[in-house]
C-alpha cells in the first residue's frame, strides 16, 4: 500500500476544488440540453403482435435497446431488450 506524500495532502483540496467547479461546469451544460436535441429521430417501431424471436433479431440487428409499441397512432406500450432477456430465460 503506497501512503500520499505530505505534497499530495497539501494539494488535495485544490484539486478536489477544482474537480468540483469542473463538475459543476459540466451540469450547467447538461441542464441547458433539449430532448430534441438527444432524442432518437428515426424511430422503429413494431406491432404488438410481434413474436418475441422476432422483435429480439430486430433488436440485435438495428441495436436497438427498446421498442415503443403503436396501434391507430397512439403508444400502447414499450418493451426493452431487458424485458426480452428475462423472458427469454424464464422460458
């Protein structure tokens, strides 16, 4: 186990100082974010009636990590790669 030297002890609240304010700067930023501006705009979307082998090779295929389940134009669900995982090995 290697101890700090009195140096590093001395510089520590500077650099954890400096740290903080960096951090700080960074949640500023992130704050100022729009959803449209991350958001995914190429959606896929598939039918609720779609087998789960088949939504799973979607998935993989497109990497996609959820799936948002339409019907008349209106959501009616989403399932994501998790929700397929456990269903799969509970099987």
């Amino acid at each position: 186990m290697v101890l700090p030297s009195p140096l590093d002890l001395i510089e520590l609240p500077l650099k954890t100082t400096l740290k903080m304010e960096e951090f700080k700067e960074d949640m500023e930023r992130a704050l100022k974010i729009k959803v449209i501006d991350i958001m995914t705009k190429n959606v896929i979307s598939i039918p609720p009636n779609t087998s789960i082998n088949d939504a799973a090779k979607i998935m993989v295929e497109n990497n996609i990590k959820s799936y948002q389940f339409i019907e008349n134009g209106k959501l009616v669900g989403i399932i994501t790669r998790e929700d397929l995982i456990e269903i799969l090995c509970s099987s």
